[in-house]
C-alpha cells in the first residue's frame, strides 16, 4: 500500500532565498486494512515559526494576516530551530525503513510539494544546521492535481480548482487544511477508480489512461 504523509507550508513569498516559512501541517495517511478505499488518518504534525525580523513579500504577507497566520506566529510561534527540529522527528516516526539503504523513508505528498514545499523546507533545515533532514523523503511524490485535470485545461489546476471539481469543502491556504485537503483529493482518486489495485499485494497505482 502507498501510505504518504500529506504536507503543506504557509510562507512569507515564493522566494525560498529570501523568504519565509510560517506555518507547517502534515498529515500521516494510511490505507485502512479493512476497506482498502479508505484511509486512517493517524498522527498529525502543525507548527507556527517565530521570526525575529519578517522578511516577505506584500502580497503574501496580506493574505498570511486575513488567514489569522501572522497572529498565530506571535501568540504560538516557536523558534525556527525548534519547529523545524520537532518537524524532521515526528517524519522519521511516520517513516518506513528502505529496503535498499536501510534508513527511514516517507512518501510525501503535496499539491506542487517537489516545486515549492520541499525547496522551502530544505532551506530551513539548512537554516538550523540540518542540512540532510531532507533525505526523509523518497524521491517519488504523490500530487493529486494530475487526477482532477480536464481536457480544457493548459496548466495543472490548482488545489481550489482540485477541490471544487471532487466536491471537497474545506477553508483553504491555512497549512493544516490544505494538508488534508490532499488526503481527501487522493482518497477519493481511489473511490471512484483513478487508481486501482494492480497485484495481489493491494498496491494502489495510477490508472492507465489519464
């Protein structure tokens, strides 16, 4: 079975170089052993970060303040080096051990997480003297975007246009929700066949064709 941790971050911009992670939420997903078109959701990670100086652009900043995110970071930020510490242990607890190297691995999954999530959190682990913490992650990522495309699309939709088109209700762009988001994006994939079950080990594959 793919099980996957779902992640999502909020941060200052889009510049990894110069920006800023705010908040982080991920979600530890399993395949349910007595109804393999459902999920367990099993232990779940947030945290807000506490910079001394804010470093972002307008635009972000704006929409982290009306989503209650900057608030948050005061009342129940922690520091960068703890938040993103605790982080990296509470991925190895969720991990499996890789065959092939013998270290603790996790799939993530994540609306564009390769593109964007990733580079951000590689930067903060090196930020706080962790620069392996990134090597948690398989190099395979699962993205639900490519189950909700449509033939009049030029671009991978969004995770509010993914959402709207699986009939998913959630209030978006805080990193918890979205993180979940994906869990149910990726959930109902299975429900309605855009994967199936290919061999006798129950292993969820993308549907050929789409």
């Amino acid at each position: 079975m793919i099980d996957f941790v779902s992640i999502d971050i909020e941060t200052t911009g889009l510049d990894r170089d110069n920006h800023q992670i705010l908040e982080i939420g991920a979600v530890s997903f399993r395949w349910d052993p007595n109804d393999l078109r459902k999920g367990i959701r099993d232990a779940y990670f947030h945290g807000y970060i506490k910079w001394e100086t804010i470093i972002g652009d307008p635009i972000a900043l704006c929409n982290n303040t009306k989503a209650g995110i900057m608030q948050a970071c005061l009342d129940h930020g922690q520091s960068p080096l703890i938040v993103m510490r605790e982080f990296h242990e509470w991925l190895l607890k969720q991990g499996k051990k890789s065959e092939r190297s013998g270290e603790i691995k996790v799939i993530a999954a994540g609306k564009n997480f390769e593109a964007f999530d990733l580079q951000f959190l590689k930067k903060g682990w090196e930020h706080v003297g962790m620069p392996r913490a990134a090597d948690v992650f398989r190099h395979r990522v699962l993205n639900p975007a490519g189950y909700y495309c449509r033939t009049d699309d030029v671009m991978p939709p969004s995770l509010d246009d993914c959402c709207k088109r699986a009939g998913v209700q959630r209030k978006l762009h805080t990193a918890l929700e979205d993180a979940e988001a994906v869990c149910d994006l990726l959930e109902i994939a299975v429900q309605v066949g855009l994967w199936v079950f290919v061999d006798s080990n129950l292993t969820l594959e993308p549907k050929e064709g789409r």
